[in-house]
C-alpha cells in the first residue's frame, strides 16, 4: 500500500484575521416558548392552506375548463387563419400564371394580325377611305370622358 504523505500545513490558519466563531446559546425561557407557539401557528396555517374546500375546487374547475376552451378556440383560429393563407397564395400564384397565359395570348394576336394586309383589303376591295376633315365632326360632353356606345350624338 502506499503511504499518504501528510502536508506541513494545516487547514487553516488561525490569526489576527480569521477568528474562531463563538456558538450561538440556544433562547431559554419565554423567548424559546413564543417561537415554539409562532411555529405551531405556522404550522397550523400550513395545514389550513392545503386543504381546498368546495367552493375553491369548483372555481378552480371552472376557471381551467375556460382556459382550455380558449386555448383550444385559439388554435382552431390560428389553423383557419393559416389555411387561409395558404389558399391565398395558392391563388395569387394563379392569378400569376392566368396573367402571364394571357400575356402571351396578347402577343401572339397582335403578332398574328398584318396592319398591311389589313389596310390593303380595306382601301382595294371593300372601297373604304380616310374620313376627310368636313366629315369629322367633335362635340363636348358635359358628364364624362367615357362615351356610350348606343347613347345619341348631338346634330350640329
């Protein structure tokens, strides 16, 4: 076995600075009584605080069944709201592509229409002209800047 060597030093040091504490004497007479009647009260009141009588029960029940109605009421909300969401995004990104279909539509018909062939089969085989400056004939309207199709053109 091996020999523990013992240190030179002690634990501690005893000096000017550090000084042994002095045991506290334990309260004899009344001052020991009023404590142990403080801690019997104590106790006592202890005791009281763990029981739970019917009132306290049944608000206590009432008070938890509230809470776990609006919790549950407020997942429900929040599980609407972010399927909600969801749809939303599910259409706009329709939306999205319906615009760009349409786009492309737009292009390919106005790409698909030759203004030549157009005016060339207006003016040769139809007979149709440029109206002349006479023919032309402006008026003011007093409601609005859109105009009806079907609504009567003042005579001048």
């Amino acid at each position: 076995m091996a020999e523990k060597k013992k240190s030179s030093r002690p634990a501690y040091i005893y000096g000017n600075a550090v000084r042994k504490a002095e045991p506290k004497k334990a309260p004899s007479g009344p001052a020991k009584e009023k404590k142990r009647k403080s801690h019997y009260q104590v106790r006592r009141n202890q005791e009281k605080a763990l029981q739970i009588d019917l009132p306290y029960l049944v608000v206590l029940t009432i008070a938890s069944c509230c809470t776990l109605l609006i919790c549950v009421n407020y997942l429900q909300v929040r599980s609407d709201m972010t399927s909600r969401m969801d749809h939303i995004k599910d259409l706009e990104l329709e939306l999205d592509a319906l615009k760009d279909e349409n786009d492309t539509l737009e292009t390919r018909i106005n790409t698909a229409v030759d203004l030549d062939y157009v005016y060339k089969v207006a003016t040769e085989e139809l007979g149709m002209v440029y109206a002349n400056k006479d023919q032309v004939l402006l008026y003011q309207q007093t409601e609005s800047e859109y105009v009806r199709q079907y609504e009567d053109i003042p005579n001048y």
